[in-house]
C-alpha cells in the first residue's frame, strides 16, 4: 500500500448503499480535519469481480433489513431502486465528468440521493442529468460524457487500479497513513487516526 500521509482516499460505488451512507457523512466526520479526501468511484465487473453478491438473495435480503435500520437511526429515509444492476460505467463516468469541473463531492451525493432516496435507475440518462443540474452542472454536458467511450473504459477500469494500489476488496473503503478502513461504521476510527496523526506531526 502506498504510504501516503497527507491526504485520505474514499474508494465509494453507487451500486453500494453502504457507500451512500458514507458519503453523507463524510464531512461531519472527515471535512473539519483539514486533510484532503480524494474520491475514488469503483464498480464490479465480470471480470474484476466474478462472485456477484447479488446472486445470493439472502445477503440481498440482508442488506434491506441492515440499511433500514441504519437510515432509521441517522434520520434519513431509504427508497431502494429496482432489483436490476443498471450500466454502472454511465453514473460513474458521469461522476469522473463532474470531478473533472471540481464539483465531483456534490455530484456524488446527488446521484446516491437520486439512487437511494428517490429510489432512482442510474442507467437513466434523464435522472444522471436532473442530479448534473441539482450539483449545479450542465446536464446535457453531464450526459454526453457518461457516454463518452474513455471516461466509461477509466470508470470500468477503477476496481482494477484499487486492488493493485490499495488490495481494495469492497466498498466504502478509506486508505489512510498506508491503512485500510472498511465499511461505513469504520470511519470514527479512520478520524481517530487523522487525529492521532496531526498531534504528532
């Protein structure tokens, strides 16, 4: 693992309601800290992950009890979106776009509301461009470049690049001083390390 110090890296999914809750906390624990979180969107593919989770209908189940009583307890209210996996390279290429135009925090908590609150499909170009304008970009320009072939081959090709940079194996996780910390209720000890850190520095 890459031993940087200065900076945290949040490797996230849209396909991962874990990683939404992540997200929507990721300034209260992370934005008073003064270290520079950089947004890494990931995604399973046939290739990179060929044991799908969502084969087996009981983890599915799982999932909707565990993340209903999580929103429950954070005030929050969860819409699931339909069963079927969209083209997750279009929300994540778009997300790469919006980055591009430093509105990529903004955009990706967009898009996961649209996702998991209004309980959205993100292979929909209409619903990606109505999250593009709530983030204050132009949708049309937002969509062309979901669709654009190079940035959904680099969306496509993010699972790859974790694993050899940071051996990621799932989502939400956070690369911090060469540590791993997996998963969403991880991250009071991911802010206890940046603490600990900035004492010694």
């Amino acid at each position: 693992m890459n031993n940087t110090n200065s900076s945290i890296r949040f490797y996230f999914s849209f396909r991962s309601p874990y990683a939404w809750l992540a997200a929507e906390r990721l300034e209260a624990e992370l934005g008073d800290l003064g270290v520079p979180v950089e947004l890494l969107p990931i995604y399973p593919t046939a290739e990179t992950f060929p044991n799908d989770p969502a084969a087996m209908p009981e983890k599915i189940a799982y999932i909707v009890q565990d993340i209903g009583r999580l929103v429950r307890e954070r005030g929050l209210t969860v819409r699931f979106p339909p069963a079927a996996d969209p083209d997750w390279s279009l929300s994540h290429a778009a997300f790469l776009s919006a980055q591009h135009q430093e509105a990529g925090q903004c955009f990706m908590l967009e898009l996961f509301r649209r996702r998991f609150v209004e309980g959205l499909d993100l292979g929909e170009d209409s619903v990606i461009g109505d999250a593009a304008r709530r983030a204050g970009l132009d949708p049309e320009a937002v969509v062309s470049a979901a669709h654009s072939e190079p940035l959904r081959a680099e969306a496509a090709g993010g699972w790859r690049r974790a694993v050899e940079r940071d051996r990621i194996f799932g989502v939400p996780s956070f690369i911090y001083a060469g540590k791993l910390y997996w998963g969403q209720d991880r991250m009071h000890f991911l802010r206890s390390a940046v603490v600990r850190k900035s004492k010694m520095a």
